[in-house]
C-alpha cells in the first residue's frame, strides 16, 4: 500500500476557499490518475476533480469554475483549491491514486464543514 494522507479540511464561512492537499509518500509519477473525491452526509461518493500526470483535468459540474487540481512537485502533493464554498460542499474528501494497471489506493479523508 502507497499511503496517501489528506490535509487542509476544516470549518469555512460561505463564500469562503480552502485549499485541500493530498499528500503521496512515493512519486506521484507511480500514478496515472489523482483524483479528489467527496461523500456528504446521506450521498454517495462523487468525484469533485481529477488530474492526470499527463496534464487533463476533469472537474464536476458543481465545482467546475470555482475549483482547481494540480500538481505541486516540491511538496508531492496533489491539491485541491476550492473558492466560493457553500453548504452543499459540506462532505469527507478523499483523494485517490490510481496506478496504470487499475489499482487504486485511497486516503482516509478529510472533513470540510462550510458554515456561517
């Protein structure tokens, strides 16, 4: 198992950003695919943005226009910059490492709580 560790979860007002980090103990080169999930309470869990190692970026509806996911080497982290947070983006956010052959590994989330 490649650990993947979540940081950056917490309480933010509406309209407020949090900047999610998804950290990889190996190079985040062993994985094609990062990925930036969510589960809300009563939902299942949803991608809210991929990025591929080879650039593409895939971002849900919701989310599309208000978020971005990159890379940052320095840190081997994959990031997730959420702005304009409301309510709906309460959840437990995951991220995901996917290898070439399918396998997956998974983080043990972080929380976000949008609340006035």
């Amino acid at each position: 198992q490649v650990p993947l560790v979540e940081s950056g979860g917490g309480l933010v007002q509406p309209g407020g950003s949090l900047r999610l980090s998804c950290t990889i103990s190996e190079s985040i080169n062993r994985y094609n695919a990062v990925g930036w999930y969510r589960q809300a309470p009563g939902k299942q869990r949803e991608l809210v943005a991929m990025i591929f190692r080879t650039g593409p970026t895939h971002y849900a509806d919701d989310v599309e226009g208000r978020s971005n996911i990159g890379y940052d080497d320095g840190e081997n982290t994959v990031d997730l910059q959420m702005n304009s947070l409301k309510s709906d983006d309460r959840a437990v956010y995951y991220c995901e490492g996917r290898e070439q052959n399918g396998v997956e590994h998974w983080g043990q989330g972080t929380q976000v709580t949008v609340a006035s």
